[in-house]
C-alpha cells in the first residue's frame, strides 16, 4: 500500500537548518498497522505530515520518494494531491479539540471531505456521516452537536470517523490517544482494531507509548534524532530487542506479569537536531557505546529479520 524511500525533511529556522527526519525507509501492507515510536521531537509527526504532504512553510523534503499505490506522492501537483488526500489516505490530528472546528456542527466537518471530492450529494453525504458516527459508538442524534459540547473520547472517534468518511486504504493516527484517560484509551484500542478488521485499513500509528503500539501494531518502527533505530515486526522487537536505545524504551515499561523489577531510565536528553552528535546520534547516552560509534554513524542494515543501525551488532 505504502512504500517510503530515503525520506529526509529538513526545518529552516533562525538558528539554523532541522533536520527532524534523516533517510527514513519503510513499507505499509494491506492490513498492517505500523507503529511508529520514539520521544518527542525524534520525528514522529513530521513523518506522519510528510507522507500527506501537509507541513508547515519553513518544511522542505529534502530527498525521497513516497508511494502510495506505486503514485509518487512527492511528484503530484497540488490539485493532483488533493484528489488522493483523503480518498486514498488521510490523518487522525494529534488533539481533537485542537483539529475540529468549534464553531462548525461536527456533521458539517465531516461531510466536508465527501462534498470536495464530490463523492455524493449533500443528503447522502449526511446519511454516510451518520453511518459512521454510528460504527465509532456514537448516537447520530449527535451529528449538530459542536465539539464543545461532546467528551474528549467522543471528539477523538469524531476524528476518526473524518479520516474514514472517504473510504481511504492508509490513515496516519498521529498519537490518537493523547489526553484520554484509560478507560477511554482502552475503547479507542479496541475501535482501532474492530475498524482494522471491517475495513482492511492499513495504519500507521505515531506514539510515544510503546506499550500501547505493542498492544495495536503488526510491525514497530523505533526513532531517534529523526533517524530509525530499529525496524521489524513486533513480536521480535519486543521480545528480542537488539538496539541499545529499544532496550532502554522497554526496560522503562512496567510489566504486568512476572517479578517486580526497577524501571530504567536513559540518562540525558536527545541531541539538538541542528547541531548533531558525529558519528550516531545516540552516542552519548549510550551504555554499550564503542569508539567507532563516536566516528562514523552505522547505518541500517537487515539483522534477524529486521533493521537494525548499531555498530555493536554489525
């Protein structure tokens, strides 16, 4: 469904150039829901907005090629690129409230998309939204509320019924969970994965969260300083984690079953994306750090089945 070649985005500001992701490859089957995980500010979002071409001014792709359904994404025109947003693939923003209109009826935004692309005819724009609104678990009687008047977790399965309401094969869920309690969370998981499963969506979730991508994801993608760590399915990075950063990410997560050990934690902080660290980026909170690490950064290569970039295993 989705295949992303050496993508690189740089931001120009006034301290100096971004570089917020560096040579980013993957590939999104039909089906699959990919994880994509790391701290803040390794990039996360900025591929998520890549891949439908909506960043900001100061945001240039420096390199790359993304293909959706073998079409170059980065080739098409404007007009070309509005004509596959949201009928082929589309975005679940990061705060709902943030993403919805306040003084728009959340019928009205989510018709919107069908009316642009001229899907159908405002009746039956209305009667789809309704539909959808129904397979998130809401009442339709809600179609005229505005956003403020609905909970956190209805306005989250309001964003998702927006990214669905075309019938697109790929939906980026940039940190679809953000500000929801667990009981919430917990719904929306479960909604993520019924909707998987009806509609055969192909997904990529952005999350800081590794526990709630190892409960979701098919395939896992771990990012560092805009760059990938490691790259596999699931259940081998979570169960045989190779790289020293995806160790330390899952050592700091509590487990629920087993003993009772202390959580770790990786001292300092991420490197400055304009002025990076020679050699890997992680370098400097690494435990396991050898001298060429400091000299030249490793780069992704095929290990056990997955990707890893670090010199200790090369």
């Amino acid at each position: 469904m989705l295949k992303v070649d050496s993508l690189t985005v740089h931001y120009h500001s006034r301290r100096g150039i971004v570089k917020a992701v560096n040579d980013v490859s993957f590939t999104l089957g039909r089906g699959e829901i990919l994880g994509v995980c790391g701290e803040s500010g390794c990039g996360k979002t900025t591929l998520g907005l890549a891949l439908i071409r909506l960043l900001p001014q100061n945001a240039k792709i420096i390199s790359g090629k993304i293909l959706l359904n073998s079409i170059d994404i980065l080739s098409l025109n404007e007009y070309e690129l509005s004509n596959i947003r949201w009928s082929q693939i589309s975005m679940i923003f990061q705060g709902a409230m943030n993403a919805l209109n306040p003084v728009k009826r959340i019928g009205d935004q989510l018709i919107e998309p069908l009316i642009i692309h001229g899907k159908c005819s405002r009746e039956k724009a209305f009667e789809k939204a309704k539909e959808l609104l129904r397979l998130v678990g809401i009442d339709p009687v809600r179609i005229n509320s505005y956003p403020h008047t609905l909970s956190g977790g209805m306005r989250q399965r309001v964003l998702i019924a927006m990214a669905l309401i075309c019938s697109p094969k790929v939906v980026i869920a940039d940190e679809p969970f953000t500000a929801l309690d667990v009981m919430t969370q917990a719904q929306i998981i479960e909604l993520i994965k019924e909707l998987r499963e009806k509609l055969n969506l192909s997904i990529i979730l952005i999350t800081h969260d590794l526990a709630l991508a190892s409960e979701l994801a098919t395939k896992i993608m771990i990012m560092y300083a805009g760059r990938i760590m490691e790259y596999g399915w699931i259940k081998d990075v979570c169960e045989k984690p190779l790289h020293p950063y995806t160790q330390k990410l899952i050592k700091a997560i509590p487990s629920l079953s087993g003993k009772a050990v202390a959580l770790e934690s990786i001292p300092g902080s991420p490197p400055s994306l304009i002025n990076m660290p020679k050699g890997c980026p992680f370098n400097p909170r690494c435990s396991l750090m050898l001298n060429k690490c400091r000299e030249k950064e490793p780069a992704l290569k095929e290990m056990d089945g997955r990707y890893v970039a670090c010199h200790r295993i090369q």
